[in-house]
C-alpha cells in the first residue's frame, strides 16, 4: 500500500517544479533574458544573495548525501544555474527511490538520509562537517543581515510596486519554491506544530537569515564528533545499528 505522505511529496515537488518552468519560459517570452545589467537593482542583488545563500542549505545536503562526488557535483551545479527546478527534481528523484518499506516506513527520512547503513557505520566520520557548518552558515546569516539593513538604508522599503518586474517576480517564485523545500525539512525536524509553524512563518517574512539561524541552533545540539546525519534527521530520532540474522549490520530508527 502507497504511503499518502510519500505520494503527496512526489505530487507537490513535480508540482512546484512545473511551475518554476513554466514561471521561467512566460518570463523568458515577455522579458527577454535575465542577463542584463539593468535588471541588477539593489533589491534584485540582495533577493539573489538571499536566494543563493538558501541554496547552500541544499548544497550542504547534496554532499553529505551523494557517495559519488561527479553526481554531487552536477547536481551542485544545476541547483546554481536551474534554482528550484533542480530542486524539485533532486527531491522527486529521491522520492522515486524509495523501496516500499522505507515510503512506509519515513519517507522524509530516508529521502534526507539516503544509504543510512553507510552513516550509521561511521564509514563517513573521517572529517565531522558539524563545527566547519556552524562557521559557514554563522557567517552567511550576519552577511545576509548586514545586506539587508544596508540595502533598506540605501534604496529604502522593498515593498514598492515598481519594484516587482517580471524578472523580479520570477525570482520571488524561485525563491519560495526553495522555501517550500526548507519548510517541509523544518516541519519534519520538529516535534511539535507550534514551533514547525513559527519556524516557517519566520522563513517566509526573513529567508535565509531564518534559514542560518536555524540551521546553526541544530548545529549547536551535536558535539564536533557527532555525525551529520543528527542534523537532518527528527529531533527525537537517533540512529542505532543492529545485528540481522547474522548478516551484517541495519540501520533502525530509535525514539529518544
């Protein structure tokens, strides 16, 4: 029997990512190409920072999750250039992969833990990624800040009608299609509804300066030995190993 949660999450990601192309070609057809200077306002510049600071998240994700560096590489490249349509794709093709039992069983996991076996083995533990996460999205979050009062300060409010050109506009969509990705992580992580729906509210109105915050105050609960994977999954899960039948080891989800 299909998993409704796993089957809503293919259904709203090929959705979202429909939509993101569609975006991009009506835009493409009345605007022209993006690759013009004076579509760089102060306000452009800054919602691109944010949106590519956004994208760091899924780039963190991609090479903690992918075992071949030339596949996570690609897909690096294409969250760069395509934004939220390689999102949506990366997620959905996660989706896809998913045998019956682990669609069943937590699909948002396995799809964020991928091979957990491998993790859970510490065959990846050769360089914990947890104090070198902290600094970076530490950093990006005070420099999203820092150009967001800069820009306020020299090209005023952002919420001025001329500011929302095609291209602008289309970049919103993209940057949301993201935050929609973001949301359901952090709807999934926490354990209760109250805190998910702050969280999220906080990163609609604030993007990826909620997006650091949040992503370091998770960073913070782990020690610098901890693996990865404690960030990403539930708070109230942990991974445990044990012994099948003699066969070799299995990964198992626990509640703390």
């Amino acid at each position: 029997m299909a998993n409704p949660l796993a089957c809503g999450l293919k259904t709203l990601f090929f959705a979202l990512g429909c939509v993101m192309l569609a975006t991009l070609i009506y835009t493409i057809s009345i605007d022209g190409l993006p690759f013009r200077i004076e579509l760089l306002t102060p306000w452009m510049g800054a919602t691109l920072i944010d949106f590519y600071i956004n994208i760091g998240a899924f780039v963190a994700w991609v090479l903690y999750k992918e075992a071949n560096y030339i596949s996570a590489i690609i897909w690096i490249v294409l969250f760069v250039s395509c934004g939220s349509i390689a999102t949506c794709a990366y997620i959905f093709i996660q989706l896809l992969k998913l045998s019956p039992s682990q669609a069943l069983q937590d699909p948002i996991y396995h799809v964020l833990l991928g091979d957990s076996n491998r993790y859970a083995m510490g065959k990846m533990k050769m360089c914990s990624p947890v104090v070198a996460a902290r600094i970076l999205f530490s950093v990006l979050g005070l420099l999203m800040l820092v150009i967001l009062i800069y820009t306020i300060s020299t090209d005023g409010s952002p919420f001025r009608k001329e500011l929302l050109t095609p291209w602008m506009t289309a970049t919103l969509v993209d940057f949301y299609i993201n935050v929609v990705a973001l949301s359901v992580w952090v709807g999934y992580k926490e354990t209760t509804w109250q805190a998910a729906f702050i969280w999220i509210v906080l990163l609609i109105c604030f993007g990826s300066i909620t997006t650091c915050i949040y992503i370091v105050l998770k960073l913070l609960k782990p020690s610098s030995q901890d693996p990865f994977y404690l960030v990403l999954s539930r708070d109230d899960y942990r991974l445990g190993v044990r012994y099948i039948d003699g066969s070799g080891p299995q990964a198992e989800l626990v509640m703390n």
